[in-house]
C-alpha cells in the first residue's frame, strides 16, 4: 500500500509555540533554585513531527543527581512534619494552576510528544486530577487504634512517609506520568528527585515550576533532566539516604533497577511493560466494540502500556468486526497534532517508527493481511499509518511483544476457554478489554484472566480514582486510587501497655 504524505503545517502560529517554549525552565531544579549542569552539559528535545530542535535542557549529572538527592534528603524531616491539611492545599493549589494552564500544558506536550492537541487536553484533565484526588486523600491517611485481642495491650497503628523517593517517568504521557507520581509522594510527605524522560522533558520542567507557584518548599521537589538516566539513577540507589524508587517503563530496565534497588532493600513501585488482550465475544455489540477498540488502540497513537496489543475475537464475527475496525482506522487523519483536523501524531523517534514497521512486515511475511495501513507515511516527521492486520497466526512475533504503535493485529479464537488460554499466553499482565452482552461471561472471564485490569465493555479505564498496575512482567505496586498513597508511605506499630491492667 502506497503511503500518503502527512500534514505538518501548525495551526499554532510559530510566535505561540516560541514563546511557550521560551517560558520554559531549562536547567535543573535542585533545592528549589534553576541551575546549570556541573559540567555544563546539554542535550536537544526534538519534535517528533518534523525532526527538528524545539528546545535544549541542561544535562544533569550524577553529581547533580546527588547534590538533588542532598536537598531532599535536607527538608525530609520538616517536609514529613508539614501538616496534612498544608499539603493538601499546596496540592489543590497545584490542580487549580495546571487546569487554568491548560492549554500551555497542552501544546507543550504536542510539540514534544507528537499527541494532537484534543488528546493532549484530556491528558491534562486527567494528570491534574491526580493532584486534585491526592489532595483529598492527603488528610484521610488512616491509621487505627484498638485492644489486642487477648486484652493485655493496645495497638497503635501509624503511617510515616517512607522518605526521599526517586521518580522516573517516560516520554508517552508527560504530564500525567509526573502528576501520578509527584502528587501522592507530596500526600504523604516524601521528598522527590524526579527524573523526566530525555525524549521528553519540557512538560515535567513546567509542571516542577507550576508546583513551586502552588508554594511546595524548596527542596521537596528536584527535577534532574538527563541524557543519561543510569548517571541520575546510578549514584542515587546507592545512596542509603533514597528510600523508594518509582518507576514507569519498559520491563527490561525495571528489571535492572529493581536488582539495584535490592542492595539498599529499597521501596519499589514498577509500572512495566503491558501485551493487552482485547477480547469480543460472538454475543457482543459490535459496534460498541469497534468505538472501544478505536480508544484502547489510539490513544496516544498506540503508544501507551495500556493500549490494546491482541485483538482476540470470535470466530464466528471476526469478519464483520474486523472489517468495521479497518474502517474506522482508514478514515482517521494522520498530521502534526497542532493542526485542528489530526486524530493520529507522529511516533515518538525514527527509531520507534522503524521497530513498528518490522513487526508489521514480520507478521505480513508470516501470513498476515494488511486490510488497511501497512506502512510509513512519507515526508518529514515519524509517521506511522494506522493499521489492522487481519488472520493473524497466533505465533506471530507482532502478539507477543508491545508494539507501541496505531497497528491492530486481529486473530481468532473458538471457545470461552480459548480466549482465556490465549489471553493468558502473555508474560505481562497490566490492562486487558472484554466485550460481551453477558454479565456472568465477563465475571467469569476476569476472575482467570491474569491482569491487573480489566475494561468490561470499555475501552479507557485509567482513572485517578483506581488502582493501576499489573502483575507478572508488567510490575508491581499501584498508582492511584486509595493504595496510590499507601506506596509512599511506611507502617508502625506502637505497643502500648493496657492503661486497666493491675
């Protein structure tokens, strides 16, 4: 299939998007002041719709990593004493600037990231929740007093903050990825040395500056922006003064953090790498399965652990679905995501675009059919056309591994028990999707599926609110809802003497 040539020219005028980016700290944030490299080091941000240098951050070094971990570690003890309804507010403060900034967020994030602009907007909506939910949260951290059970004692049960943490966030959701995190640490009282993604950066650096206007202390928030994260996270794990580490990434390198997270005994939250299954039932409303398919599939052009990796379907309606999906993803309009008419942005880097084409010419070579897209889109930038693949053999290597693209490989199952069986043979374990009319059937599926959410006829199900995470390769830990607050925090026992006892 031919590949068309993607629009790339802004809506934006060029004057708006300089002077955001102009307002954009460029060093690194270490005890609440904007500093240079110690070495004076730099490195570019790119825009992944044209290629081109939009912005050049100081570097940090892992002597900067530890002068951050210094400052953190400095205000820790008065930070953690700051009362719970002062931290609450700075983060209410936090949620009502972002909001009200909404559209810098935005952009910023297009240009960095490639994502339009209307999905940019949402993810701003949703990453400032996380701050508006911790907020909330920051004065309901119960502990709990009671008689021991034989009557001798009481028991007095009190949460502590766990101490300075290290924050890693990637490049796919900029904003959210860094409120996530940020915003529960801050509920609880922790200390942060965040370290932004090189690929994107520019989003954290605003947020980091937007928070401090919320009147977080100096110190409490340090932002290291590196081109090298084994130089920040290095020397930092090290370090018997970091006491958790959060991490959101690809499995291999949680690995690797996790084995150097293991000489201090450090906290860790890993949020890895996902294969989601996105399972239709014979019985299902197709057409609300397409609508979902269309959400857990492009969002963020694919480009999210989350986004649905395995189209499972029954055999008897694959046909119809597949078609109805190829169609929708045919009629989706590929461009720079600052131009009003974009439903789909560019890739992430030349690099991304290339891994995705190979999975798609793989699974081609190996029988598959591109019912529509197949292939890069020509011209300047790192565009991918959108794509299903239909009769997919089920040992395809595109099945089996995160393709973190628009592309939907479509295969077949027979029985409940085979879209069970198939969804399972994954070693990751994040988000999985089920449609069907029968309540009992999606009780039935959740309960052997193994993933640590599952969307019952729904195609988005990340929310402030709810637990995220997975199991198996995909990590461990959550981040969000009620048990997003209990990851930064440590657990103490008082034993007191029983005040009647003789």
């Amino acid at each position: 299939m031919t590949a068309t040539s993607a629009a790339i020219t802004s809506s934006a005028s060029p004057q708006l998007e300089a002077a955001l980016l102009a307002s954009v700290p460029t060093g690194l944030l270490i005890g609440g002041q904007w500093r240079e490299a110690s070495d004076g080091g730099t490195f570019d941000v790119h825009d992944p719709a044209t290629g081109k240098v939009i912005a050049t951050l100081a570097s940090a070094t892992s002597e900067d990593a530890v002068a951050a971990l210094d400052a953190a570690d400095a205000v820790q003890a008065s930070w953690a004493r700051t009362p719970p309804r002062v931290r609450a507010e700075i983060l209410r403060r936090g949620f009502d600037l972002v909001t009200a900034r909404a559209e810098d967020f935005a952009l910023l994030m297009t240009l960095e990231m490639g994502k339009p602009l209307a999905e940019a907007r949402g993810e701003v909506a949703y990453g400032a929740e996380f701050l508006r939910w911790f907020s909330e949260e920051t004065v309901r951290d119960y502990g709990r007093y009671l008689t021991s059970p034989e009557g001798k004692n009481k028991i007095l049960v009190q949460h502590k903050p766990v101490g300075p943490c290290l924050l890693i966030t990637p490049w796919n959701f900029p904003l959210a990825m860094a409120t996530r995190k940020v915003a529960p640490a801050v509920a609880a009282g922790c200390t942060m040395v965040l370290k932004p993604a090189k690929l994107t950066p520019l989003t954290s650096q605003l947020f980091a500056q937007t928070m401090m206007e919320a009147g977080l202390p100096a110190g409490v928030l340090n932002v290291v922006s590196s081109s090298s994260a084994s130089g920040i996270s290095g020397p930092l794990l090290k370090d018997s003064r970091l006491r958790k580490v959060s991490f959101t990434g690809s499995t291999p390198v949680g690995k690797r953090l996790m084995a150097d997270a293991a000489q201090n005994v450090l906290r860790t939250s890993m949020e890895l790498g996902g294969n989601a299954p996105f399972i239709v039932f014979e019985d299902a409303d197709l057409d609300r399965a397409v609508e979902g398919a269309m959400a857990a599939k492009m969002r963020n052009m694919g480009e999210a652990c989350t986004a649905a990796n395995r189209f499972l379907v029954q055999e008897s309606v694959v046909a119809e679905f597949t078609e109805k999906f190829a169609s929708a993803m045919a009629a989706l309009t590929t461009g720079r995501g600052t131009e009003p008419t974009t439903q789909v942005g560019p890739l992430i880097d030349a690099g991304a675009r290339d891994d995705v084409h190979a999975l798609v010419s793989a699974a081609v070579d190996a029988g598959a059919v591109a019912v529509t897209g197949g292939g890069p889109v020509d011209g300047p930038g790192y565009f991918y056309q959108p794509t299903v693949l239909g009769n997919v053999p089920n040992g395809a290597a595109i099945l089996g591994q995160e393709i973190f693209g628009p592309v939907a490989p479509v295969t077949t199952f027979a029985t409940e028990a085979d879209a069970i069986r198939l969804a399972n043979a994954s070693e990751y374990g994040l988000a999985s999707y089920v449609y069907s009319r029968d309540f009992n059937r999606l009780l039935r599926v959740a309960e052997q599926i193994e993933f640590g959410m599952v969307g019952f006829n729904a195609g988005v199900i990340s929310n402030a609110a709810a637990p995220f995470g997975g199991v198996k390769q995909s990590g461990l830990g959550r981040e969000g809802g009620t048990e997003g607050i209990a990851e930064y925090t440590t657990t103490q026992y008082i034993g007191i003497a029983d005040p009647y006892a003789r």
